[in-house]
C-alpha cells in the first residue's frame, strides 16, 4: 500500500537529514581545525519497482551519502613558528604513527602545524610524525644513509625511503677552511728582496681557529713578480691568544706566484694549494686543503701593485668554528635545513608531496590525516614544487575551508527538511487512521 510506502520514505528522509545535520555539526565543531576540508552531505533517491506493468507508484525515499574534498585548497595563514608548514597547490605532507617509520602505518595529511617533540622530531596536533627523505649537507638525496649522494631522486612510489625528520643527533658542526680570498695592494716602488706581511685566521676540521703568518716577497723586477708564502701557524683557541710553541715545521711554504702587468693588475697566477697534512694539526685535526683566491687576471678586483703603501684591503676565508644545534627551517622546496649558532646551514631532509588521482576517495581518519584506498588510486611522491605536486609555504598553516555562513544556511533548510518529512509520517497516519474507520 502506497501509504505505508509514503511512511517509509518519510523515514529514510528523517535517517537522511540526520545524517546531514551531523555532517554540518561536524563541519561547525571544526571551524578551527587547522588544515580540515568541510564534508558534504549529498542525497540521492531510493526506487523501488511496482513488480506489475500497472502505473501503479511505490515510493522509495531518499539516502545521504558524505563527500569530503580531501584536497581542497584553504587559504594560507603566517605563522610565528618556523615548523608550521602549509601546502599551496595540490598534495599531501605525509606522516606515520610512530617516530620509526617501520613501526608504524603512513597516512597523508594537509595538517602542517608541527614541533619538535621531546624526542627531536617532527610531530603534529594529531599525533603523526613528519616523514621526509634523508638528504646529505649539501642538499642531495641520501636514501641508506652511507654518506654518498644517490644517483636519482627516491622511487615516487615507495614509501619504504621515507623517514621520521629527526634532529636529535645535531649536536653541534664545524666547517674547516677551505677557500681565502685576498685582496691587497703590493707597492709599485718595492724592490727585490723587500717583504710585506699579513696574517689569516682558519679553521681545521675540528673547528679550532689557527693564526697562518703571509709573507710577500718580490722575486722579480721586471715584469714585477712576488711570491705568496705561508712562514707559520700558529695555533688559537676560538679565537684566544696564540698558544705558544705551535709553529709548524713543514713551514714555509709558497702557495702562489703573481706576475703584475705594467697597470698594476695581475697577469698571472701560479696557484699551489695550501696542503696541511694530518700530523701538522696541533689539534690533531683531519687534513684540510686551503685554496687563495687573489682576484682575476687583469683586472683590479683582488692583489694589485700601484704606486702606493702596502695594504690589506679584506681577507675572507669559509671555515667556520664549533656550532649548536639552534632551530631548523623550511623552504618552499621542502629542503629541511639545521641552523647553527655559528651561522652554518645544513641540509638534513627533504619534504615529499604526496598526490592521488583521486584524492576525495581517501579514508578519513582521526587526527585530520586520510589513508590510502584503491578507490583513490596510486600515489605519487614528488619533491615540492614539481610535477603535480603543490609548493610548501613555510611558516604559514592552511585554514580549515568550512564556510559557517553556508553551514548556518543548510542547517535551517536541514531543519525544514526533517521537520516537513515528520510531517509525512504523522499524515500517513491520519489516513490510516480514516481507513480504520470505515469498519465502523
């Protein structure tokens, strides 16, 4: 009978818009959720067959279904905090449950509002940990570990590479010199056998500072030729007085031969660089190899010999002393780098973006993170800022994207909607009400 059918649909409305109004529910209590995608409830009709060729109608009601936008793009935020990261374009940071990756099960999140936990990872308000590719100092992807560049980027579509950014084991670098870069001015009236002196300070691997005595020595007249030697070192602790006794026997040392032109600028450089064998370290430091840079062949932009006084115009040199682990930060390419209070930045990981064909079909799971589903397709792991994959926006957070005007709005016309379809079911009953009647 059609008006039991009528009662039934009225039911299935009322299952329907509850659903809607939990849906909408959830979408409000998530206003705040930082990275949240706004979930729609979208209905469709029930049909039931009449079971006779009759026009006879047999009503079939209604059921909700949810819909959620996994990567729907919400508008970006600044942040104050150098680990919050957002995502703009298309994709997903990719996370696990537990700090050791093998541990754990990967989901993918656009929830970037990380910090360091008390184990010196990457962990956000859900819980999950940040994984990224290992990546040697200078930025080349480093999968196993072993100190060696690979060849190629990781396989896009492992997740076996990927690893918890972990920042427990920067205690602290140093960086021992390997380039110095003079510039000075030799007198154009010295004669040979006249010396000038200078002194650098560089830094062996350990990060101990060394005082390196310069001498010039003109050689030649005509063209005017000097020698660039090294006499001594001597050793300094960070930058203290120089310790005693510590001059270096293998000293001196020519490094480099400067023949002038006949306008003051350098025709020509004989470059040896300064080699400083293990042993020769009084702090037992690696071997370092230290190259000068005195300028370009015929022009004024380094040693010069002008009609003037000698003088040190600047000497710079790369190597720098011990330095703590101070903070880290993150670039739009997802390069994660180790900053040091001794100004050096290194490299330590690199920040993948995971993108799906399609991304709606993806499981939501608690902690706004999703898993990945068959209906979703493959993923596909790409540095930032390539192939499909969106760009980090570094210190920035992705706001969740639910409109609360519109959540307002289908909550009265939810409202309506279940309340006109109680009105359906209290009808119906009106008219059996009439139809038990008519036996009396």
């Amino acid at each position: 009978m059609s008006i039991y059918g009528a009662m039934f649909s009225g039911i299935s409305s009322l299952n329907a818009n509850s659903q809607a109004m939990g849906v909408i529910s959830d979408n409000i209590s998530n206003l705040n959720t930082i990275g949240y995608k706004n979930t729609e409830a979208r209905f469709s009709t029930l049909v039931t067959g009449t079971g006779s060729s009759t026009n006879r109608y047999s009503p079939g009601g209604l059921t909700a279904s949810s819909f959620q936008a996994a990567d729907r793009q919400g508008l970006l935020q600044a942040s104050t905090s150098a680990t919050d990261i957002a995502i703009s374009g298309q994709g997903f940071f990719v996370v696990n449950t537990d700090q050791v990756s093998s541990n754990g099960s990967f989901l993918f999140t656009r929830a970037g509002q990380f910090s360091v936990n008390a184990n010196g990872a990457l962990v956000n308000a859900g819980g999950y940990f940040l994984q990224g590719w290992p990546t040697l100092a200078d930025g080349s992807f480093d999968v196993d570990q072993n100190g060696i560049a690979d060849p190629t980027i990781p396989d896009p579509t492992s997740l076996a590479n990927l690893q918890s950014v972990d920042v427990t084991t920067l205690s602290g670098t140093a960086t021992a010199t390997s380039n110095v870069t003079l510039a000075a001015n030799l007198p154009a009236t010295a004669l040979v056998g006249d010396t000038n002196t200078a002194t650098v300070q560089v830094f062996d691997a350990l990060g101990v500072g060394h005082n390196i005595a310069l001498q010039w020595d003109k050689t030649v007249a005509v063209p005017a030729t000097w020698d660039l030697s090294v006499t001594g070192m001597t050793r300094t602790d960070n930058g203290a007085a120089s310790v005693s006794g510590a001059t270096l026997a293998s000293f001196p040392l020519t490094i480099d031969t400067v023949v002038f032109n006949g306008d003051g600028t350098p025709a020509s450089f004989t470059p040896t660089a300064l080699a400083i064998p293990a042993g020769d370290w009084t702090t037992a430091a690696a071997a370092s190899s230290i190259s000068f840079n005195l300028g370009s062949a015929n022009q004024a932009d380094g040693v010069t010999q002008f009609a003037s006084n000698y003088s040190v115009i600047s000497i710079e040199q790369d190597g720098v002393t011990f330095g703590r682990f101070e903070s880290i930060s993150i670039g739009e390419d997802g390069q994660v780098n180790a900053l040091f209070d001794n100004g050096i930045e290194r490299a330590i990981f690199r920040l993948p973006v995971a993108t799906f064909a399609n991304s709606s079909a993806l499981d939501s799971r608690s902690g706004n993170a999703w898993a990945a589903t068959t209906s979703a397709g493959s993923f596909f792991l790409n540095p930032a800022g390539t192939g499909a994959s969106g760009t980090v926006s570094p210190a920035s957070l992705e706001t969740s994207t639910v409109d609360l005007g519109a959540e307002f709005t289908n909550m009265i016309i939810t409202q309506r909607a279940y309340s006109a379809s109680s009105r359906i079911i209290t009808t119906a009953d009106q008219m059996l009400e009439e139809l038990v009647r008519i036996k009396r």
